[in-house]
C-alpha cells in the first residue's frame, strides 16, 4: 500500500507533469529541428512564432465561443486550431518572402541567419501583443471538462490516501502531440514533397540538380513549421496558460531538446524533448513525500531531498546543452554536427 | 513713464515670485507595470485630497499643484529618474509615493535624500523600509509587513494550524512578508515546512507546487500577487491535490482571484489593510463623488498621505522639507482634534487657530515608530464564493 501511495505520488507530481511538457517541448524541437536540416540555421524566432500562432489560435477561439460554437468537453481551440495554424503559416511565409529569402539568395553565413531570426524573433512578439485582447495578460482559455480523473474521485475510487490527477489539457496534450509526430514521419517518409524535402536536407546541390524547386521546398518547411509551432504553442497554453512573454523562455528547452535528440533528426527531436522535460522535473523535484512513502520508516528523510531548487529548471537545460555539446555534439541520434 | 514702467515690471516679477512660492507635490505611483489596474484610483486619491485643500481656501501657503510621474512598480532606474525629474525640472516639494517597496527604497536613496525632500508612500509595505536611512524625510500610510506577518500568525494559530507551507513572491515585498510571518508563526509556536520562492510571469507552477506538496502541512500561505504567480501556485495547488486551503496575504485579495478559480477556494482566508471606520465610508462617498473607486487598494492610503504632506505643511508654515517633516507625526497622531476625510479645510482652519489635530483620515491613521501606519486589517474567509468579513484587527 506505501508502495501504491509512493507511485502514485510519483505519477501526479513527476510523471503526468513530465510527460505533458515532454510532448510540448517535443513538438516545438521539431519546428526547431526541421528549419535547422532543411534551412540550415537555428530559429531563434520559434519561441515567438509559438506565441503568434496561439494568440491567433485564442482570437479564433473567442470568436467561435462568442458564436456558441463548443466542442463538448474537449478545449473549443482544438477546432480553431487548423484557422491558426493558417494565420502563422501566412505570416511565417511572408517573414520569409521579405526577411530570409534575401540572406539566402546572398548565400549569407548560418550565424548572420541566426541573428537576422533574432529581429524576427522581436518582431514577431510585438505583433503578438498587438493582437486585441492579449498584450501582456494571463489568458487562461481551456474549456470544456477540467479533469478526465480529479484527486478526490481518485482517492474514493482506490481507497489510497495520495490522489492522482489526470487534466484533460495533459491527455489532450499527448494524443495531439502523437498525432502530429505519426503524420510528420508519414510526410516526410511516404509523399514525394516529403522525399524531397529530405534530399534538400541531405545534399543540396544533389537535390537542385535532379530538378527539385528549393523555392517550394522552403514554403513547404515553414507551413509545417507553423503548424509545428502553433500546435505546441496551443497545447502548451492550454495545459499551463498563454502569456505573450512566456514562449520566449521555452526557447531554451526547446533548443536543448533538439540538440541533446541531433539536430536536424526529427527522432532525436522527440526523444530529446522527453529527456529534456524530464531531467528539469526530477532534478527539481523535492523528493521526500515519494521517498517517505517508498523506504522504511528509520529511513525516512528530514530534508525536501530536493536536487536544485525550481528557480533552476532553466539551468537544467542549459548544463544538459553544455554537457552534450563538450562531449557528443552530434546528440543521441547523430544528428549534424553544430 | 519709465518710473511706471519699471514699477509695473517689479510688480510682475514679486507676483512671479509669490507665484513660485505655490505648493507643488509629485505623484510617483506605478502608473504603468504590475500594479496598473489600481493606480489609477490612487493618484485620483491623492489629488482629491489636493482639490479638497485647493478647495477651502485655508491653506496659507499659496495654490496646490499636482505632477505625476511614473514609478513602473518594478524598475528602479526607471522610478529614480522619473522622481529625479519631478525634484529638479518641475520642483516638486514633497513626493506622494512610491508604490512598490523596492522603487520606493531607491527613490529615498538616490533622491529624497541628496535633495532633502519628503516622501509619504501609500504602499510601501517592505519591513526593510522601517530601518532604512532616512535623515528623517520618509514616512507610509501604509503598515510594514511586519505587522501584517503578526497578523497572520495571530489568525492561523486561532484556527489551531500548526503547521503550513509558504510560497512568496520573489522580490523585496514577498521575501520581507514571508519572512515575519515566519518568525512571528515560529514564536506561536507554529511550524513553517518550507519558505520557497515562487517567480511571477509563468506559465507553469507545477514544479514549484510538488516541493511544496513534498514539504507537507496542514494550508498553504500564499504571499504574491493576485494576477501573478500567486494565482498560478493556487491554480497548481487545486489541480494536483496538493493543497486545499489557502492563507491569502494583502496582494491575494481581488475578485479575479474568485473569478478565474471559482469554487474550490471557499474555506480559504485572509486578511487586507482595512478599517470599519467613519473615514473609509466618508473617503467612499467622497470618492464615488469625484468618479473614482473608494474602495479600491491602498485608495485610502494615498488620500491621506497626500493630506498629511498638506497639513504638516501648514502645521509647520512653510514647505521647506526640513521644516515641516517633523511635524507629520503630530498632525497624524493624538492629541488633537480628529479630523475624517471632507474635513481638511476645517483642519486648516484648526491649524491656523494654533489648535492641534488628530488626522484620522480614510484609513485610520496612526502613525508609529520610523513613521509609519500601525495599520488596522479586515479578515475575511472565503463563503460561496464571495468574500464575507469576519472581523477586524
């Protein structure tokens, strides 16, 4: 029974957690991931077009729940997902009509690239707060059914004296997320424009001589990752809450997900979301009620046995990037070297 | 011609001088920033109470002006040199504010001090403020957190908690409070499990929660703010069952809080500067009056912080800060003749007669110690979703 109430402690504070900003951080080291192998430079703007494309998400949002539209007990954004995705993909494709598409036509340096995404990046916020409504608020914008499973009905259900929790944001979260990784991998492996794309990543010059249009190319890479970008950023503001400012500071996770993964391998992307989100739960996690229920009672301990404290979640990331970099900078799944 | 000439240009420049001898008091509040939604009733406070004196025509050392100037509530330098501009451009002779207790602290250092002016904030509530050098010029409406930290231990250990869990907001207001509490809970003989900071702006609270959750104890005390971190730790706390009831500090208090969480806080409690007295009532009607919230936070505060600066001031009868700051404590304190909002005029009146008053104003001013409120606070439980009053301490 100690052994049950420790697990499931476990699993309400560390594991659900965990594994729902996993997926988040997952989904938005793809978008990173995908400009990185096909554009071939690290997009500092991605935190914020995260932020654009829910706040655009939240705008369709309101206006379907002003027109009584609802989607039972699932989030109402869910169906205005698609019209959001639309909008970013829109203003993603015109960045790059009037931004990038310069620097690649002079043939500039990754670096001057990542500086010029940098300017996007500013951009891109101060359009976000533009948006009627968002500015600097906490918006808070999931309806429908809180919880597939609260704490209370979970300790009447099991007779255990910890509860479980299990929001439908964090379930949503995952379901959503798998699909879109199933439906990448199928694009990207299965379709003709997906091949495509891969040989541009693979060898460009290869890939223009076999009569590959790098034009289409590119728009095809920024619409997935708009829709990369707005479905992390929406799942991400549905389990927590939107806040224009708060995506820039997922931009550190999620490049660190995708560099500790490989950059430019979407496997990697997803698997180095997981360790990511995880590593920054467990380490900041104060471990005494798990372990209090999980050793004998002499055992038991005095302190929070807590690694780090919160404040240092950030910091997680950052020495995982530095760890990985010093000693394998391809990352797990070898992807290209930075 | 020339004698008429030269004496109608001497005329204009004595009545240019008695012109510069007006009266003019900077406004200082966080106009912009994390305090946005009530400083707007603050700083209409405050020049209520400049209208009313304007208003009487007692007050003997000329008109009354009001400038304001923006605190941000959290950048220092930003406030400093908003405070540096009213004092050397506009020539301000006292200062109302600031808001937040950090700008507060760096406007009494860098420049009320250097240049010898007065500042009376509405609410600054950092502990810190009650021992920081001061040569005498800087005095609050407003209670220290100190006294709040008693209060909060007095409420807790009459509803027999023995042991709770803190979280605070990360700056000077957050770690000042959570710390008296601390030690004021620790002499009832009650146990703090863990004092963790939390960070405002975040998305994300469930890390900060699972050590509190880890830590245990019967309620978590929850001292941020309303719109911030604060809530999102409550949030946090009712969705993974780690908490159920909560202690709510002044910044906790607002409607969005019951709004945005909604029925799983009844039960929960707090206490926020208030008093029953005739002056909150009549500084509500007078403020409804003058199209503005009476009710709002630290309103009050701000009305009679500006009407101490105006009353010490005439008590004294000059506007030279050195002269008149040592006369804000008798006008604010017994003996004397008590004086309610709507009365300043009557109070100049007084003054004038050599009679000595006891400002009681909107919040019931006592002013102890260093210079500041002794602070009276309303506690209020959380019943069906409404704040009901349960007393006052």
């Amino acid at each position: 029974m100690d052994f049950l109430n420790g697990l499931v402690t476990f699993l309400n504070f560390v594991f659900i957690p965990g594994a729902a900003y996993g997926a988040q951080l997952a989904l938005g080291a793809l978008g990173v991931t995908l400009v990185y192998g096909i554009l071939r430079f690290s997009n500092f703007a991605h935190g914020d077009t995260m932020a654009f494309g829910t706040a655009a998400t939240i705008l369709v949002t309101w206006g379907l729940t002003g027109l009584g539209v609802s989607f039972g007990s699932l989030p109402t954004a869910l169906l205005a997902l698609p019209a959001g995705i639309a909008i970013t993909a829109a203003l993603v494709l015109a960045t790059d009509r009037m931004v990038y598409r310069f620097y690649r036509r002079v043939k500039a340096a990754p670096v001057v690239l990542v500086m010029v995404s940098m300017g996007v990046m500013f951009v891109m916020n101060a359009l976000t707060r533009f948006f009627p409504g968002i500015g600097v608020n906490d918006i808070n914008f999931a309806d429908g059914g809180r919880f597939i499973i609260g704490v209370r009905e979970f300790r009447e259900m099991t007779g255990l004296q910890e509860g479980l929790a299990i929001r439908t944001t964090q379930a949503i979260t995952l379901v959503v997320a798998a699909v879109a990784v199933a439906l990448l991998f199928w694009f990207l492996n299965r379709t003709r424009t997906g091949k495509s794309m891969r040989a541009f990543s693979d060898n460009e010059d290869l890939a223009l001589l076999s009569g590959i249009n790098p034009e289409r190319v590119v728009a095809v890479t920024w619409i997935l990752v708009a829709a990369l970008a707005t479905t992390a950023g929406v799942l991400y503001g549905l389990d927590k809450s939107f806040k224009a400012f708060t995506y820039f500071q997922l931009l550190l996770p999620i490049f660190a997900s995708a560099v500790v993964g490989g950059l430019g391998n979407p496997l990697g992307a997803i698997a180095g979301g997981f360790v990511i989100a995880f590593s920054e739960v467990t380490v900041t996690y104060a471990w005494k009620r798990v372990l209090t229920w999980w050793l004998p009672e002499r055992w038991a301990p005095d302190s929070l046995v807590q690694l780090l404290g919160t404040d240092y979640k950030f910091a997680v990331s950052f020495a995982i990037l530095v760890i990985v970099l010093l000693f394998r900078p391809t990352g797990i799944f070898r992807g290209k070297s930075l | 011609m020339k004698k008429f000439l030269l004496a109608s240009t001497a005329t204009f420049a004595l009545a240019g001088g008695a012109l510069a001898q007006d009266v003019k008091i900077g406004i200082i509040l966080g106009f912009t920033g994390p305090l946005e939604s009530i400083t707007p009733a603050m700083g209409a406070g405050a020049e209520l109470a400049i209208a009313e004196v304007n208003a009487s025509g007692n007050f003997a050392l000329g008109a009354v002006t009001a400038v304001r100037g923006d605190s941000t509530c959290v950048d220092a330098a930003a406030a400093v040199a908003a405070a540096e501009r009213l004092v050397t451009s506009e020539k301000v002779d006292a200062i109302m504010g600031a808001d937040c207790s950090g700008v507060t602290g760096a406007i009494l250092q860098n420049v009320a001090r250097p240049n010898g002016i007065v500042m009376i904030s509405p609410s600054a509530t950092s502990p810190a403020l009650s021992t920081a050098e001061d040569d005498g010029l800087f005095f609050r409406t407003a209670p220290s957190d100190a006294r709040q930290g008693e209060v909060m231990a007095d409420i807790l250990a009459e509803k027999g908690i023995g042991s709770v869990a803190v979280t605070y907001t990360n700056n000077d207001y957050g770690k000042g409070l959570s710390d008296s509490f601390a030690a004021a809970f620790a002499a009832r003989g009650g146990k703090v499990t863990i004092n963790a900071p939390h960070e405002d702006g975040k998305a994300d609270y469930s890390a900060e929660v699972g050590a509190l959750a880890s830590a245990g104890g019967e309620m978590l005390v929850v001292a941020g703010y309303v719109d911030q971190g604060g809530k999102g730790v409550i949030q946090a706390s009712i969705d993974s069952g780690a908490f159920e009831t909560f202690y709510l500090v002044d910044g906790m208090y607002g409607d969005s809080l019951i709004q945005s969480i909604g029925a799983e806080l009844d039960g929960s409690f707090g206490a926020v500067p208030g008093t029953d007295s005739d002056g909150a009532t009549r500084f509500q009607e007078l403020a409804s009056a003058a199209g503005f919230d009476g009710t709002s936070a630290f309103a009050p505060e701000s009305y009679d912080a500006a009407a101490l600066i105006l009353l010490a001031m005439a008590s004294a009868g000059t506007s030279k800060a050195t002269d008149w700051a040592g006369k804000v404590m008798e006008v604010a304190n017994a003996p004397g003749e008590l004086i309610l909002p709507g009365e300043l005029g009557k109070a100049l009146e007084l003054i004038a007669q050599g009679v000595d008053i006891d400002y009681v104003g909107a919040s019931a001013v006592e002013l102890i110690g260093p210079g500041e409120s002794a602070g009276s606070y309303r506690q209020y439980e959380i019943r069906n979703g409404s704040f009901e009053t349960v007393g006052f301490r």
